[in-house]
C-alpha cells in the first residue's frame, strides 16, 4: 500500500549561465565536485539545474531498485550499471544522471580510461527514473524523451505518486501501466524482472 503523504511538488533551481558563463565539460565535472551535496545538470543549452537530495523513503526504495538492477547486472555480465550519482555528457552536450543506469559492455569498452573517469560521453542503453514524492511529472517526463532521443533504448519512470510506470522506447509512442507488480523488457535488459513490491 503506498502511504505517500501529499507533498508539494518542488521546481528545481534552473540558473541561465550562457552567454555570461561558459563552462567546459572539465570546468563543470569540478564545479559538480565542489558541490556534492546536490545533484546538478546541465541542459543541452547551457542551464545548470540544481536539486536538493532526495528525501529518505524515495532513497530507500532507489536502493532497493538498483539492488535489483546490480544482481542481475552482475548475473547477465553484458553489461555495466549506475547509480543515481552518475553523470553521463550526451550527444547534444547536455549532462545527465537517472536514478539508475546500465550500459551494455562493448558500448563501455569502447571509452577511453579518461572518458570513464568523468561524465563518460555515452548514452546509457538504459534508464529509470524513480519520481519522489516532489518532483514534477512533467519535468521527469521531458527528461526521458531526452533520452530516447539522444539514443537510449529503454526508459522507465516510476511514478509511485499514482502508482504508475510509462514506459519510452524509440520512435513508439509513450506506454503507460497502471499498478503493474513487475517490469520486464526482454529485447533490452533479457532475464531482468523488476519487483515493484517493495518500490510502491
């Protein structure tokens, strides 16, 4: 049963920095450095959009949430995973980082030890984003078209709010389940089963 209370959806902090400030991918992985105690973006613009941490129960069920994506990572052996302190540059330029993230092995292999090191210029093959309680709907949504359509193959966004999961794949339109007790994708992530038993 979900005992999400009603909290109010909080708008992350979006600062216009181009032209006035241009950052280098180097210059923004140590800006993000010196500020650890936030999750930072940058948009394909230039925007730099900070976040608060997340709150403890949405941290509890991200945890169990890519506890299931790392057991069956580590069983599989095809591919890498992430979790939600990642930051991957996009083909766009824009810098992002989902809840979890996996990526499959030869796709990795093909980065440079540097590239590896920072925000590795790589579009995950797949990600979820899990919406705490405050996040806006709309903002998360926006943020997995983004992905799709810089090369991701499979985005999932949990909506625990309404108990809902859409579903982005390329050139389909958005999929949508109501309560669903698992998710699975076999042409992406074969094997894997997401319980969402304890994720509700």
């Amino acid at each position: 049963m979900n005992t999400t209370l009603a909290v109010p959806e909080i708008s992350p902090l979006v600062l216009q920095m181009s032209p006035a400030i241009e950052m280098t991918d180097e210059q923004f992985f140590d800006f993000c450095q010196q500020n650890r105690d936030y999750r930072i973006e940058r948009t394909a613009k230039g925007e730099v959009i900070i976040m608060s941490p997340t709150g403890s129960e949405t941290g509890n069920r991200n945890f169990d949430l890519i506890f299931q994506l790392g057991l069956w990572t580590r069983q599989n052996k095809t591919g890498i995973g992430f979790d939600s302190s990642t930051g991957f540059t996009l083909p766009n330029g824009s810098i992002k980082s989902s809840d979890a993230a996996w990526i499959r092995l030869e796709k990795w292999h093909n980065l440079t030890p540097e590239q590896q090191q920072k925000f590795a210029p790589i579009c995950p093959d797949f990600v979820v984003e899990l919406r705490s309680p405050s996040d806006n709907l709309k903002r998360l949504q926006d943020k997995l078209q983004d992905y799709i359509e810089q090369g991701t193959l499979l985005g999932w966004l949990i909506d625990r709010k309404h108990q809902q999961v859409y579903i982005y794949r390329p050139n389909q339109p958005v999929g949508c389940l109501t309560q669903p007790t698992t998710l699975s994708e076999e042409s992406v992530l074969p094997g894997f089963v997401l319980d969402l038993s304890t994720i509700w």
